[in-house]
C-alpha cells in the first residue's frame, strides 16, 4: 500500500510538473561572507544512488528518526499553540493552513514515538470544519478543555500564592492552600471583599468576576479573568495613591475598583477578538452602541435596516462568536448581551422596547 501510494503520489507530481525547491547560498560581494544559506526540497523520492549518498525523503527521514527514539525508548511531543494569532490575518489562510496541519497529524500517527499535539479553540475549529472536513473523522483522540469555576478559583489562587510578600504577610503556606479547594474559598474570602454589590441577592465575589468574564456562551476564558485580576490591582494603586483608606479588614481590593476594572477588560475583548478577528461583524456591532442588552428581532431590524429574517439570520452569526445569547422562544427570540460586552458597546440595561430583563436584578 505504502508503495502504491507513492507511486501515485510522484505520478500527480510529475503533471505538476515540479519536482523541487531549490535554494542557494548567498556572498556578499565586498565582504565575501554568506549572508543566507537557502536549502533545496526535493518533491520526488530519491533515486537507488541518492540513498546511497546518503539522501533520504522526509518520510525516510521520520522513520530514521523514529526509530532511534524506540532504541533510547523516548517519545516526543512537540506542541503547536496560538495558532490563531500565526494566522490572524486571513481566515481563509488559517483554515487551509489548519486543515495541512491535521493531515499531517494523520501521517504522523504512523509514528509512534514522535507525537502532535494541536491545540485549537473552538470557533476556530468550527470554521475549519463548517465547509466540511474530511479528514477530521480521522481524529480519535481529542480533548474539549473547559474551566470549571474550581479551577478558575484554583488559578486565582495560584497567582495570589505566588507572590512572596502576600504569603509572609497573611502566613500562608502555598503547598497547604493548593491541596484544599476549602481552604482556597477561604483565602480567597479573606482577601477579596465578599460581594462587590452589596444585597442579599447579589452575587459573591468570585461569581461576580466569572460571570462579568464569561462570553454568551457562559464559558470564562483564563485571559479575562487575568486581565481583569491585573486591571483590579492598577485600580488600587491608583486609589491608595490618591490618599484613599486601605481596603478594610484584610482585604487587598476594596469593592469599589470592580466596577473600574471591568471596562477595560471589556474594551480589550471587544477589541482584540470581535473586532480584530471579525471585521466584517464591526458594522453591525457598533449600531448597538448605547443601546439595550436585549434586543428581538424586531429591534434588531431596525437598528440593522433589514428585515426581520435578515436580521436573525445576522444575529445567529453573533451567537456563534459568543456575543449574543439566545433566549426567548423559537417563534419569538430574544438576543442578550452578556457582562462582558457591555461596557465597551455603552449598552443599557434592560429589554429593547420593554421591562427589564429577567436575571438582571440578581446579577
């Protein structure tokens, strides 16, 4: 099979009619130093005298390779992240380019002592496969990473923990907080104020900052939740700076920077995802500005100037970024914006036309 396959890949090289990638190496002319070496790829495999030689194909080479891993009973993993950003300019790039590498994911399975580990999110995923994907049935082993509120408050915690002066100033002992998820909810309601809206149908704290950084989908990334820890702590220097009383008791942050923080992160999302990754939504995202955070497909109409089926249509794109969340009925939906928007977009709370949205006062 191997064989037959190789046959019939040299075949559709030959009709291509390119049989390598040629380099060379370049001489300053006043110098006489290289200043590049330029390699060649060859696309067609070796003849009997160039193995001889000493030169293989790159599927040759993976076996060599292999092989010796086996004999020193090692395995590598090599990592491939961020990928999102490597091609941030050009969806049409990203895609072509992830569908190459999952391809060559499949190849190299052959090989069982060199490993691929892709790490993807998932609306890009979903991109890559809405045109459909072949090859993705191929994939057997994969893994959906979610963050569960224990391991955002695990993070949390681990961050505060590594801070030398914090530890020796509230004698805690980093190993012995770490193994208890009890003992983290309690360091962590030590140090952060228990609510940041005061009521007995408020939020506590930490749920507070989960859902101000969770997109519609109800998923908290870790980058939101950092970026808003980072923005909490700038608020209070500033505040102290000003000559403000310290947080009370033993608190770090005092309840009045979480309002201040947020919109920066939600700019920063608004920003570096919506509008960075989905220019073409841009439009219809800043006809929203200063409106409310729950629209229908009425309103939406109207603001979007198309009509009421255009607009869901538009609008369905929106909840598959993760900016609407659908709710309502079928026949009659509603749109809503969750926390992490709002700020950015200056919306008004409440329901376009209407009361105010049902979970908005527990919020």
């Amino acid at each position: 099979m191997a064989g037959l396959l190789r046959s019939t890949q040299s075949f559709a090289r030959r009709l291509l009619g390119i049989t390598a990638l040629e380099g060379g190496l370049n001489i300053d002319a006043i110098t006489g130093l290289p200043t590049g070496v330029v390699g060649k790829i060859s696309l067609a495999e070796p003849s009997g005298e160039l193995r001889s030689a000493g030169i293989n194909s790159i599927d040759g080479m993976f076996e060599k390779l292999n092989k010796a891993l086996a004999e020193r009973k090692l395995t590598i993993w090599v990592l491939l992240d961020r990928l999102d950003v490597a091609f941030a300019d050009s969806h049409e790039l990203e895609a072509n380019a992830i569908r190459a590498l999952i391809r060559a994911y499949s190849d190299l399975n052959a090989f069982d002592r060199i490993s691929l580990k892709i790490f993807l999110r998932e609306d890009i995923w979903k991109r890559v496969t809405d045109a459909g994907f072949r090859e993705a049935s191929h994939i057997v082993r994969y893994e959906v990473m979610q963050w569960t509120a224990p391991m955002l408050l695990n993070l949390i915690m681990r961050r505060l923990l590594s801070n030398d002066v914090i530890c020796d100033e509230y004698g805690l002992d980093r190993d012995e907080i770490l193994s208890s998820a009890d003992r983290q909810k309690e360091v962590f309601d030590k140090v952060f104020p228990l609510q940041v809206d005061q009521g007995s149908r408020k939020a506590a704290t930490f749920d507070w900052m989960v859902g101000r950084c969770a997109d519609a989908s109800g998923n908290t990334a870790p980058r939101e939740l950092i970026h808003l820890l980072n923005c909490l702590r700038d608020e209070e220097i500033r505040r102290l700076e000003r000559g403000e009383n310290p947080a009370p008791d033993l608190q770090i942050f005092d309840r009045s920077v979480f309002k201040q923080a947020l919109p920066r992160v939600s700019e920063t999302r608004l920003n570096t995802y919506l509008f960075a990754e989905y220019p073409d939504e841009r439009p219809f995202l800043e006809k929203l500005r200063g409106e409310k955070t729950e629209q229908t497909p009425e309103s939406l109409s109207s603001i979007w100037g198309m009509t009421r089926d255009e607009a869901i249509t538009k609008a369905q794109v929106l909840v598959d970024l993760g900016f609407f969340q659908v709710r309502g009925t079928r026949l009659e939906p509603t749109y809503w914006v969750p926390f992490l928007y709002r700020d950015a977009l200056q919306l008004v709370q409440g329901r376009a036309g209407g009361s105010m949205s049902e979970d908005e006062e527990d919020a």
